[in-house]
C-alpha cells in the first residue's frame, strides 16, 4: 500500500522508535528461542494480510524470540504503540494491536549452547576472577614500595626491656602489668607469613598500614644504647639486626611469591586470551564456512532450478512441435484420403456418367432404329395401301374393259373366296416425330388380287379379266390419325401436376427449368389419364434440342418425345 503524505525520513523514524520499542520489550515477553532460516524473511504487522514492513534488520541465523503463533505465524516482538506507526503507515495499514509478525516457515530450531560458545553466566565468572586479581596487583606493588614491619609501641617496650635483663626471656614474656596481651601483638608471626591473594578484597587496610612504617623503622634509633630485643612466637628474643634479616628474608620470599604468582597469572591470562582468540577464529572459520557452504548451495540450489526450467522449457517445446508435427500428420493423412475419396468420387462419377450415357445413347440409338424401322414399314404400308386402292377403285361405264354387271350370273369360285377371305387388319402403329405425336388408325385394305401366271404359248398373250358378279360393292373408308388430347399446358404447378404418381418426375425442388418442370408433369399425367402409361419411370430434357422424353413403367428403354414448347393440335 503506498504511504501518500509522509517523507522517507518519517517513516524510518517511526520504524526504528517502533524496532527500539521491541528490543526492549522483547526480553520480559520471550517464550520460546528460535533462530531466523536462510530463506527470505517476510516481516507484517498481523498475520498474514497487513502491511509489510521492510528494513526490519532481521537476518539469517539471528535469534528471535517466539511471543506467540498463529495460522502459521509467530509473534517476535510485543505490541507496538499504535500512534507512531499510523503517523507513518496511515490508519488503514495498522491494524489495532500491531507487532512484528514472521512466517513460521522462515524460523527454525535455536542451537543448544555449546564449549566454543560461552554464556554470560561464564563471562561474569570470569569478570570476577579477574577483579581481585588486579586488586592483588595494586597490593603487592604497594607492599613492595613499603613493606610491612611489625607495630610495637616504645614506651611499654623500653621499659620492659631496661628493667628485666636480657638473660632471661621468660619472664619478659610473662611479666605484663598493665597490658599482658601487648607482647602477643608486637610478635612478628603475622608478618612473617605470606598473605594469599584471595584473602586481600580491599585495599583500605594497607594504606592503613603504610604511615606506620616510618614509625617503626625510627623508633630503634631513639633506643639504640639499650639495644632492645625482639620476642618470637616461640618465646626466643630477636636483636634488631635479626629482625631486619627475618624482614629481608621475608620481604625477598614475599617478592618471590608475587613474582611466581604474577607469572603464573600472566601464563595464566595469556594462555587464555589464546584460547579465546582460537576460540573466536575457530568460530569465525565456522561462519565462514557455513556461509560459504550455504552460497554454494544456494548457487547449487540456483544452477538446478535453472536447469529444471530450461528442461520444462525443452520438453513443452519438444512436446508443442511433436504434437504439431503430429496435426500436420493427421491434417496431411485427412488431406490425402479426402483427395483419394475426392478421386474415386470423381472417377465414380464420371464411370456412372459414361454409363449413362451410353445407356441413354443406346436406348436413343435403339429408339431412333425403331423410328426408321417403323417409318419404313409405314411407308411399305401406305405404298401397298396406295397400290391396292388404285386396283380395287371401281370401273365406270365408258371405261376400258367395263362389263356390266350381269345379275343372273352367278360368281365364280375364285371371287367368292376372295371376297370371303377376312379383312387384313394393321396393327396400330405408333409414329414418333420431333414436331407431333400422331397414331395410325387401322385401315381395312381390301384383298390384293393373285397375278395370273403366263400362258404356256407367249405368242398369243391372253388378258384375264375379273369375273363379273351382282350385288352392291364393298366401301373400303380410311381413318385420319387422331391426335391426343393432352389440354392446355398450365403456367405454375398446380394441384393436379402434383399428383403422387408423379413422384418420379422432377418436382419443386428440382434445379431444372420451371417450364420443363411444368411439360414434363403435364404430358406425363395425359398418358396416365389416356391409358398409354400404367405408372412413369422417369423424364427429363432429350439429346434433340427443344425436345423432352418421358418412360413409362411398363416399357422403360421406350423413350416417348414431346415438344418443350405448346403446340396447337
């Protein structure tokens, strides 16, 4: 969220009052140690969906002390106050109660403490160790410059001395009027033993010590004709040449033993501050190479992450041009079987158009066969028909070689069975041409008369004549061909050009013309109607121009032509 109003410096101020805020009261709410990963650190200021705090300073392997969890995420630091970072997020960007909130998965487990790294308890033992050492430096160098001589006092001492002769020692040390503990305390025993260092914690009473020195050692001279003596601890006397000595002795012995000791502390000091620099190079080196480890294995981690990309990246690309060469494949397989269909439907096609063709072509070729055989036939027929009639026309009187009837006579044999013989009878021929359609009626030819056979003698040719006979002659009336009504062609189709026995026929949704469409029903329903078709097989346009077929049920190959155009019968 973007923090409109507020300057940088603003915002880094509010950050560290808030960080300064934590480090001091992380301390009294720590529950649980752990240590920051070596993944990124994401720090918010609630679970999950607050603002995101950037700058937070947390590092890997820092500790971090663990307040409280929740959906995945650790409190690491105590409520924040919530004025100072609304005057540098805004109200909207902190929640009520903010705080330093990090992901679980960035912590882990802190460490057990271990030799080369030390406590604080250990550093505070240590501290103390060396604090009455150096006291005890400052105490032997003091005793150096004024070494300790046993305190006696003159007045008691001088008298005791002059008065009780030196032979006997006993009775100094038991004659004491006033004060019989005072020989106890002027004894040299303390002195003489060496004062360990432990022992001396402060230096108060030593500098106690150092204004009598001078005192002691002026005292002699005030008594030096009686030559006073010295009592020991075990009762002998000691002269003041003595005692010097036994000081000498044991001011040498105490050197010695400050020397030994400050050598051993020194050894002492050395050997361990050895010991701690090992100590902190061993950890630096450790360091060194845990973050050298963890880079190399960041590095490694970084090498096979892009490895596994260019990989992925490799194989969709393989696996795009495998399945697009596969497409091709198909998009080549379909291609080829549609052109091979194509191909076969083609030569199909063209096999079926050549068959029908040459289908069509022979039943016009047998049509047109049956056409010229009929005409011919037609033509023998009306010839013969011709030839007949001109024979069997009458004979008038006038004419050459007329007889008149003769009705008594009776006719002879030949005639009588010539008139008895039956009519011949033509079958109904049916002529078929490109203007009309026309039907011969039958006609009643009369019997054609024998040709007599020639006489024996050439010489003297001889006429046969007919033979005359009575009655009333025979009429012989020839039948005009009668054409068939078809009626008036229609302009559209009607109800009665849809007639179901039609259905062969092309109809509505024919791509022919409308016109052949309409010729076509129409002459086809005329011979339904006239009984020249028991059913229709089917129509169309014929190879003559402006001339079209039709075929009935009951004789396929017989093709019927009629004009495209109306005509008028």
């Amino acid at each position: 969220m973007a923090v409109v109003g507020f300057s940088r410096m603003s915002i880094a101020k509010a950050f560290f009052a808030a960080l300064g805020c934590l480090l001091m009261l992380s301390s009294s709410y720590a529950q649980e140690a752990r240590v920051f990963g070596d993944g990124p650190i994401t720090v918010r200021l609630c679970p999950a969906t607050c603002q995101a705090v950037n700058g937070h300073g947390y590092k890997s392997g820092a500790p971090a002390q663990v307040l409280e969890t929740r959906d995945g995420w650790a409190r690491v630091s105590s409520f924040l106050p919530r004025r100072q970072l609304v005057s540098a997020f805004g109200w909207r960007a902190v929640p009520r109660k903010p705080a330093l909130w990090v992901a679980l998965s960035s912590l882990k487990t802190a460490p057990a403490p271990t030799a080369a790294a030390p406590t604080a308890a250990p550093r505070e033992k240590k501290a103390e160790a060396k604090k009455p050492r150096r006291v005890d430096v400052v105490t032997r160098l003091a005793r150096l410059r004024n070494p300790s001589i046993p305190s006696f006092r003159p007045d008691t001492e001088v008298a005791v001395v002059a008065v009780e002769p030196p032979a006997t020692p006993e009775a100094v040390a038991v004659e004491t009027p006033s004060e019989p503990e005072k020989p106890q305390e002027i004894a040299v025993a303390e002195p003489v033993e060496p004062i360990p260092p432990a022992a001396v914690v402060e230096p108060a009473p030593i500098v106690e010590e150092v204004p009598e020195a001078p005192q002691v050692v002026e005292t002699p001279a005030i008594v030096e004709p009686v030559a006073p003596a010295a009592v020991s601890t075990t009762g002998e006397a000691l002269t003041w040449e003595q005692l010097q000595e036994r000081l000498a002795a044991q001011k040498s012995e105490a050197a010695k033993s400050a020397n030994a000791s400050e050598a051993a502390n020194a050894q002492k000091e050395l050997e361990a501050a050895k010991a701690e620099a090992a100590r902190v190079a061993q950890e630096q080196e450790a360091r060194q190479a845990a973050e050298a480890a963890r880079q190399a294995e960041a590095a490694k981690a970084a090498r096979e992450a892009e490895a596994r990309k260019i990989a992925e990246a490799k194989a969709r690309s393989d696996e795009l041009a495998a399945k697009q060469a596969r497409e091709k494949a198909e998009a080549d397989e379909l291609a080829r079987q549609k052109a091979e269909a194509d191909e076969v439907a083609r030569v199909k096609a063209e096999a079926d158009e050549a068959a029908r063709q040459k289908a069509e072509a022979d039943v016009l070729a047998k049509a047109e066969q049956q056409k010229i055989a009929e005409q011919k036939r037609r033509e023998a027929e009306a010839e013969a028909a011709k030839i007949a009639a001109k024979q069997a026309a009458p004979k008038t009187a006038g004419s050459v070689g007329y007889t008149p009837p003769q009705p008594d006579a009776a006719p002879a044999e030949s005639e009588v069975a010539a008139i008895a013989e039956p009519v011949v009878t033509l079958p109904e021929a049916k002529v078929e041409s490109k203007a009309e359609t026309t039907q011969v009626a039958a006609v009643k030819l009369p019997p054609v008369a024998p040709t007599p056979a020639p006489a024996a003698a050439p010489e003297a040719p001889v006429s046969v004549e007919k033979p005359q006979f009575s009655g009333p002659e025979p009429t012989y009336a020839t039948a005009e061909p009668d054409p068939m009504d078809f009626g008036s062609r229609p302009k559209s189709l009607t109800k009665k050009l849809l007639d179901k026995r039609l259905s062969k026929l092309p109809g509505r949704k024919s791509k022919m013309p409308k016109e052949v469409v309409i010729a076509l029903r129409h002459y086809a329903l005329g011979l339904l109607n006239n009984g020249e078709c028991t059913g229709v097989a089917r129509g169309g346009l014929s190879a003559s121009p402006g001339m079209i077929f039709i075929s009935c049920s009951d004789d396929p190959t017989y093709l019927r032509q009629f004009p495209l155009q109306e005509q008028s019968w």
